[in-house]
C-alpha cells in the first residue's frame, strides 16, 4: 500500500496498481469538493463506503449513498462533493484506461484555487 497523499478537500492512498488498473481510497472531508475535472486516458468506477456524495458528470446531478456507485467515462468532466457539515464520505475509486498519472487531469473549476 502507497503513502498518504494530503489534497485540500481530503485524502487519497493507492491500493493496487497494475498495467490494466489502479485501486484508490479516496477521503472527502466535511463539506469537501474535489475540483471540476476529466481525464484523458482513464475511465473511474466509483464505490461508495461511507457517506453520502453528490457526484456531478457533464453538467447532470447525481446522488450517491453507502453501496452504491457510478461510472465515469473517460473525458467526461466531472467532480465529487461531500455536502455533509460533519461525517466524511469514503470512496473506492477503480481507474481503468491507457495511462493512471496524476498529471492526467484537466480542471475547469476549483474552489481551492488549482489551476492545471
């Protein structure tokens, strides 16, 4: 298991990787935003463990619960949201594709001020 990576709205650490995947936990602090974003060479199958999300995909509101999840295709612009003021929101991200790099992320908005 890789290190903690620290990120304004929460955590992450890599799980598992191989040449076909990478597994991640993803931490969502209270009231986190992950920033508005796609992808170029990955898809993301997201699992819901703890929480509740707000997940938004082109634009289309989504509400996800404990148990459930959601695809999200590649290119497709996309963010997370823990809405909550005091419980965190646990996911499990299994990224799918040709390449799994953090540089791999275009952002059109971000509450924290990232740019790309």
């Amino acid at each position: 298991m890789s290190k903690l990576v620290k990120r304004p709205w929460g955590t992450y650490t890599v799980l598992a990787k191989s040449k076909d995947f990478l597994l991640k936990k993803i931490t969502v602090l209270p009231e986190g935003v992950l920033s508005y974003q796609s992808h170029n060479y990955r898809s993301e199958h997201w699992i819901i463990i703890e929480g509740k999300a707000t997940v938004i995909i082109n634009n289309r509101t989504y509400y996800k619960s404990e148990n459930e999840n959601i695809f999200i295709p590649k290119k497709a612009k996309h963010r997370v949201i823990n809405e909550s003021a005091k419980k965190k929101l646990v996911i499990i991200e299994v990224q799918t594709g040709t390449k799994f790099l953090e540089s791999d992320i275009k952002r059109y908005s971000d509450i924290y001020g990232r740019n790309n």
